[in-house]
C-alpha cells in the first residue's frame, strides 16, 4: 500500500501528464525518497497505482541507474568516472574512498551508511574531479577533501 | 563583442530574478512575439541560420518548419527542452539553466508559441539540483506574472511548462529515448521515419531543441535575424558556447563568436597547457567527436569546417589530451561509457561496443594481439551511421577511428612491449 504522503506526491506528478504510466519514474523516485529503495512490494504497489504491470514497471525501474531495486545505504556517493575526471586523476581518488569505506563500486559500508556508486560525467568537467554524495555536489577533489567531506555524513 | 546568452550571468552570484530580468529586457521578446504570427518568428529564426547547439546542428528553422500547423495538426502538441546534457565533458548547458534560468523560461514559451504548443516540458538532468531549483522558481514566477498558462499576457494562446528530472541515463539525451523516458518507459531508440516533429510524444507533434539552441530565439525576435548572423564568423548564425576541460590553464565555459577558431579557443580562452604538460590533441566537442591536433588550430569552430578535417563541432566544449595521459587508456574510459549506457537495443551496438571495450582494457593490462587493432578498425566500420538505431554507437567510434589514425604508434606500443607505456 502506497502511504498518503507517497500518494500525493505521486497525485501532482500525474497532472503533468496525458497518461498515468508516464510518471512512472517520478513515482519510482518518490517512493524510493521515502523507503530507501524499490523492492517488489514497493514495485506491486505503483503498478497497481498506475495501471501497469509489475512487469512493466520493473522494465522502467531497471533501465534507469538512479533507481535501486537492491538496498543501498543512508548515503548514496556517486563518483562520476568519465572522461575529464578520468583525466584529472579520479581514480586515485575512487581508490582513497575505496580503502576508507572498504568497499568496492556498487557495494555498500557493513554500517550502512555509504553505498558507493559510479556515475557518467556529472558535467562539472571545468572542475574535475567531482561527485554527488546523495545531492550535494562536490568538485576539485583530492583524497584530503573527500576525507572532510564524508565525515559530515553521519 | 555581443554576448547575448551570458549577458546577464555572472560567475558565483544569484542569477536575476524575475522583475530584474524584466529590468535588464527580459519577456520584451515575447510581448513583441504575441503581436507576431507563429510563422513569422519561425522565419525569422530560418533567416537567422541557428543550428541545433546539442551538437547535431539540425537548422532549427527548417525542425520548426516540419510541425503540422493550424487547425489541422492533431493535439496537443508538445515543445521539449532537452536539458539532459550527459556527453561526458560538455557543462554549457548547466551554465545557461543555473546562471539565467527566466531567459530559459522565456525562450520555451516564445519557441513554444511559434510552433503553436500547448504543454512544454523541460527535460533536466538528475544531478543538476541547483538549475532544478532556479528554474522552479522562475517558471513559477513566470505563471505569476502572466506569461505562462491561460491566455498569456492577454493573447489567445495559451501554454502549460512543466519540469521533469530524468532519473539517468545517456540514452534519455537521444530524441526518442528522451520521449520514451518522458512517457514513462524504457528509453529506447524508435525507427524514423515517422520523425518526432510529426509524430513524436503519444503520437503528437513533438518539437525537442537543446537548451542553447533555445536560449537564442528572444535574442533573434528581439534584434532580428542579420544583428544574429552579424555575431558570427561564419554561415551558422550566432554566438557559441565553447568551453574546455583537461589539463589546461583555463577550464570554463566563453561565450564567443560561431566560427572562433579551435587555437584561438584553446590558446587565448583555456590559456594553453598547463606547466609541464605537452598538448597531444582534443576532442573538440564531447566524447562522440572525434580528435584534433594542432595542425588544426586554425579551423573556425562552426558546423561545416570541422568536418572538412574529420571532425565536427559537436558540443563545442573541447577535452585535452595532454602527453602524460595514455591515449589508449583515454579511448578505453571513453567505449567503457558508451558499452554502460547502450540501451542493448541493436545488436552492433551491444555487442560491438563491449568487444571494443574488452580489446581496449588487455591492451592497457599488457596483454593486446596485434590483430586487435585491426579488428579495432572493423568496428569502426560495423558501428558507422546507417548500421544502428541512434547516434550512439556511431558517437561511439568518432574518437576510436580518429585515435586509430593519429594515436596508431601508441596502440603499436602498448601490443609490442606488452604493457601501459604510461603506467
């Protein structure tokens, strides 16, 4: 069951739109600000919302990146890895937060407080390095900020 | 020299609001427009010679001028604003929706009311947070005001904007990836014809512009279309965005002439490279384009001449290579995005672009077969335009093919001493 609050989220999202499935994503992105993530549950209900398939609507939730159908963590880093920061040296900052978390890309801290993830050019290449820790920005890094910057999330 | 899509953005402060935009000429375009037929703003923006600045540059009048109009087109139609800028390297776009977001507004309802749309919609990037919240406010601004939904400033026609984030995904930023993102499914290519001007959004008359192209069209009803062909150097109307990463003096986005030449670009604007590193060569315009060497600085940057020397102008932002960066190591980060984002639709590229991606990473760990750059130079062909859905894949190849001819020794290097020269 969809809580109120996820309803009328979704409800204003659906006045933009001639059809119901076409908030599919915006749906998928509202309860997964509210429950952490897709699960099946999770995926049954805004079918049923919607008027579509469970199926279909996986295919939506599968296609897009910044949909979770697995848990993640209370904080989402997003390191973007192409080609600028690749050029400015952001694997030597991937592989700092690497050894700080232990973890590596697409797994998640045993406290679950960070699930690391790659991400394509956030377009903030005249800054390199850079990435989004959940959607806050984060530019010029270098292992020493990036230590000052996941310490303030707890 | 005019600077008519910056003129009001200033680097780290509060973009103008609404009555200061009005202030600084703002929405004068579009009071003039109202006054105007669809028709002829659009031949206006024909005269002026803009070309789509997503980096396809598509004449923008001649997209316009494919909509059904009148009472006998199928409604409603729809204007799209592609703001999903996702090509690795390219951040023009993010300036223009974060620095001056009401001329964003502005643009979409007078681009809008020349192609006679009713519903509007910006497609924005998930990460660009900051231009989700400027651009918010000034479209409800704008609604305020009067200049958005029924009956604009008094007029007969009428437009409803909305704001949809897209949830990743480099295919959204292709046309009908985007239209499918938008009506909630999978984005995948769709076979042309029927094109998207005709048929596009549910089967409506869909008309999707990048946001720079847009951006232009107040500044065209406003000054006419030879003051916008009088900004540039060459044939294509207009200013540019052009802009640089890598290991330069200068990162940024400038504002400059269409047709600025690639060194004035790269020695007067990103001030050359920076201490100790050599310039090896660019990609001029986002990751689907292919390279560029010195002995082209002196190419104007516009839609045609680029391509006279293989390449293109593509977004306009160049990336550099430098001497202490391997070129092979480049090409692989590059085919490694490009075999993530395919949506695995057709097969050259779901198949084609990984086996690219597979050859490129044993060369970097050591372990390349001479052969492997031949069959490199196979893909370049197989993945070619006319062989796939969409741009991707051909995207794809523009920087392998060019890296094949100018970069070969180093490919050679990495197979014969069976190891990253660089690493």
């Amino acid at each position: 069951m969809l809580a109120d609050e996820e309803k009328r989220e979704i409800n204003e999202e659906l006045e933009k739109y001639d059809r119901k499935r076409a908030a599919a994503s915006e749906a998928l992105k509202i309860v997964q600000k509210y429950r952490g993530w897709i699960s099946n549950e999770s995926l049954d209900d805004i079918a049923r919302y919607l008027d579509m398939t469970t199926e279909e609507l996986d295919s939506v939730a599968t296609c897009y990146n910044l949909i979770f159908r697995k848990p993640v963590g209370r904080h989402r880093i997003f390191i973007c890895d192409s080609v600028s920061c690749w050029i400015m040296g952001y694997e030597q900052v991937l592989s700092h937060i690497q050894r700080r978390l232990g973890v590596e890309l697409g797994q998640t801290t045993p406290d679950r407080r960070f699930t690391l993830l790659p991400i394509a050019c956030l377009g903030a290449c005249d800054k390199a390095p850079a990435m989004m820790v959940d959607d806050d920005l984060y530019v010029e890094l270098s292992p020493t900020k990036v230590d000052e910057i996941l310490d303030a999330y707890r | 020299m005019d600077k008519p899509l910056t003129q009001n953005i200033r680097p780290d402060r509060e973009p103008l609001d609404i009555d200061q935009y009005e202030r600084a000429g703002g929405y004068r375009a579009l009071r003039k427009a109202l006054h105007m037929s669809p028709l002829q703003i659009q031949q206006m923006v024909s005269a002026s010679n803009l070309r789509g600045r997503g980096g396809a540059g598509f004449p923008t009048g001649r997209k316009w001028g494919a909509v059904p109009m009148g009472e006998r087109a199928r409604r409603p139609k729809f204007l799209i604003m592609n703001a999903d800028e996702m090509e690795p390297g390219t951040f023009k776009d993010r300036l223009l929706l974060e620095g001056d977001p009401n001329q964003i507004v502005e643009s979409i309802i007078l681009s809008a009311y020349a192609v006679e749309a009713d519903i509007a919609y910006i497609f924005l990037r998930w990460g660009y947070k900051l231009a989700a919240r400027r651009v918010t406010k000034a479209i409800a601004q704008a609604y305020e005001k009067g200049y958005l939904g029924k009956n604009i400033l008094g007029s007969p026609y009428s437009l409803e904007l909305y704001l949809h984030t897209s949830a990743g995904r480099y295919m959204c930023g292709e046309e009908d990836g985007l239209l499918d993102a938008l009506q909630g499914k999978r984005a995948i290519p769709r076979t042309k014809p029927p094109h998207s001007v005709t048929c596009g959004l549910w089967g409506k008359p869909t008309v999707v512009n990048n946001v720079e192209t847009l951006a232009n069209v107040p500044h065209i009803v406003n000054n006419g279309p030879e003051w916008f062909k009088s900004l540039s150097r060459t044939e294509d109307g207009g200013t540019k965005l052009y802009g640089a990463s890598g290991k330069v003096t200068r990162t940024g986005i400038w504002e400059l002439p269409m047709g600025t030449t690639l060194g004035e670009i790269f020695h007067e604007y990103a001030g050359g490279m920076i201490n100790g590193h050599k310039f090896r060569g660019l990609l001029p315009g986002g990751a689907s384009t292919q390279f560029m060497l010195e002995q082209h600085f002196d190419v104007k940057m516009d839609f045609t001449f680029p391509q006279q020397v293989g390449s293109r102008l593509g977004t306009g932002t160049i990336i550099v290579l430098d001497d202490k960066t391997c070129p092979v190591g480049m090409l692989l980060n590059l085919e490694r995005f490009f075999a993530r984002e395919s949506c695995g639709w057709c097969t050259p590229c779901r198949e084609g672009l990984p086996w690219i991606m597979r050859i490129l990473e044993a060369m970097e760990k050591g372990e390349g077969r001479p052969e492997e750059v031949d069959i490199l130079q196979e893909h370049t062909w197989l993945l070619q335009l006319g062989h796939t859905f969409c741009a991707l894949a051909p995207g794809a190849v523009m920087p392998l093919e060019s890296a094949l001819k100018y970069f070969r020794d180093d490919f050679d290097q990495h197979i014969r001493r069976q190891r990253c020269p660089w690493r």
